[in-house]
C-alpha cells in the first residue's frame, strides 16, 4: 500500500493550490484529479477576474498553468477518481477507482461544487456559448444586452439583481406562480424595472446560430391553459442551486443540510482531525476562483501545521 504525509482529492483552484504550497512546504502531496481534471473552470471560456491576467485567460489555459506549477515544486498529479475514504482511524485510507489504495496522514478534500442543469439538451450544446451558472463569472459579457434567469430562489434573485446591472433586461423563468426567495431578494428584484418575471414558465429548449438567441417557453405546462412563446436572449443562467461533491465521504465527515462539507472557525479543518476541505464543496456562499485558491492555500497551512504539532515526518 502506497503512503504519503498529505492526499489531495480534486484539482481545482483549491486542490491545484494547496498542492502548490504542500510541495513547497516539501510535504510531497499526491493528487488525484478526480472526473474532471481542472475542476468547473475547464467549461469556461474566458476568466477576466482573476488577478494576475490583465488580458483574461481561457479557464483550461489557467487550470493547465496551475497544474504545471504544482508539479514544478514536486506534487504527484495523477489521474483518478476516488471510489472510497475511510476516515475512521489514521493513517486514512483512500482507495481510487483503479483500485489502488493510499494511505494518508492528511487528506485535503478539494472536490467542488457541481450546477444543477435543467436537463434540456441545449444546455449541453451552448455551454460557453450563452449557457452559464455563474452570473458573477460570466455576467460581464452580457453588458446592455438581453437574459434570462432560470430560479425562484435567493440565488436566482441575487443572480437577476446582478446582472440588471450589466443587462439591458433581465426575465426571470420560474417554475411556480411565487418566487420562493427571501422577502428582502423578492423586494431588490421588485424594485429593478429591468427586471421581468415569467410565473408558472418552463424552458423547452435554447436556439441561435453557435451561440444562444433566443429560448423556446411555455407557460402553464401541462395544463388545458398550456401556451408556448418565445423570448429572444443572448444569455441562457441556470440559479437552480449547485450539488457538492460529496457523496464519497457521506457518513465519514460532518455535512450541512446541502451536503457541503462542515469547516471549524477560520481553518479548513473537518470534524476529523487531519482531514480538511477547500474550495466550493465547503462554500456554498461565494464559489469563485479566487476564494477557492485561497482556501487551498488555507488547507495547505493547515496540513503543515497538522502535521508538525503531531510530529510526523
């Protein structure tokens, strides 16, 4: 059986981070890249908020650059899902869906946060073209020009209010006939005139020449009073919530009512010592680029700390 002093499970900007600092701090992390080598960010065409790329950058091209600077300083970045943890003692171990078991002093769970899509086909087709999840990501592209939202929610809602203003005019596409948000979200959207919302409306499909222009809706679906219409948008945001990764550690961490992982305080700490968790599978709230990469920092500190207090070497 493999050993090593730090696992890192994910390699988004957290897992690509932390193992940046685990190898400089010459903890030799190993890091298994999970379903998708990369993260989220892989499925997005231009990053312009991320410090240090004035221009922008393709989200593969960062992703690539990151993990190139982690193998520099010495991480073992391989291939691989992990089919099973067992947290129950230390060393933990970690068997990877080859089949392979490492047995780790530490593990750092950086295994992200995925959108919930509607499940139409179109989404697929215009990912980067139009379809997007994150309003705060992409939203900058739509300036004074037309969206929509998919959501009821508080995240639907903040999402709208962001993005009206940038937009010249953003729908909102709600299922039911009430927005489920907050009073205090339902009021900001109320008060934006840019801002129109489509009750008792699903999504049938996306069209547009290589790019979204417009949706195909219908109203009242499935009923006597069911009425197709269009609407013609450049951007297509799913707000229907995000699914963390999760469901490899069900009963050996301690999750909230979503399934993110529970930290302690400041730190990245778990409830098990010597396991930490970074980026979005441990934040709900802010789930960027840039806080994950910090929190991967975070993780990586935390592990050093964690295992020169327990003197292993």
């Amino acid at each position: 059986m493999e050993r090593t002093k730090c696992l890192i499970i994910g390699s988004g900007p957290a897992g690509y981070t932390a193992a940046i600092y685990a190898s400089r701090a010459n903890i030799a992390p190993i890091l298994y890249a999970g379903i998708q080598p990369g993260g989220q960010l892989i499925t997005t065409t231009e990053i312009e908020n991320f410090p240090g790329y004035p221009e922008g950058v393709q989200g593969f091209d960062m992703m690539e650059d990151l993990r190139k600077q982690a193998v520099r300083f010495g991480a073992d970045v391989r291939n691989g899902v992990v089919a099973k943890t067992d947290f129950s003692k230390r060393p933990f171990i970690v068997t990877i869906d080859d089949g392979n078991e490492i047995e780790a002093e530490t593990v750092i769970i950086a295994t992200g946060a995925s959108a919930k899509y509607l499940g139409i086909e179109d989404e697929k087709k215009y990912n980067g073209a139009g379809v997007s999840a994150c309003a705060t990501c992409d939203g900058f592209f739509y300036r004074k020009k037309v969206v929509a939202v998919v959501g009821g929610g508080d995240t639907a809602c903040e999402e709208a209010v962001y993005l009206s203003n940038l937009a010249s005019k953003v729908y909102m596409i709600v299922r039911k006939d009430y927005l489920r948000a907050s009073k205090v979200m339902q009021q900001r959207v109320a008060e934006k005139e840019n801002i129109e919302i489509l009750f008792n409306t699903n999504t049938l499909s996306l069209y547009g020449e290589n790019k979204v222009q417009g949706a195909h809706l219908v109203k009242f679906k499935g009923t006597d009073k069911e009425q197709p219409f269009d609407i013609a948008i450049d951007g297509f945001f799913l707000a229907i919530g995000h699914k963390p990764n999760t469901d490899v550690f069900n009963g050996q961490i301690n999750l909230d009512e979503q399934g993110y992982i529970k930290t302690e305080g400041q730190t990245t700490a778990t409830n098990v010592a010597g396991v930490f968790a970074a980026g979005d599978v441990a934040d709900p709230r802010y789930r960027q680029a840039i806080t994950s990469a910090g929190m991967g920092c975070k993780a990586a500190l935390d592990v050093e700390k964690f295992l020169v207090e327990n003197n292993i070497k």
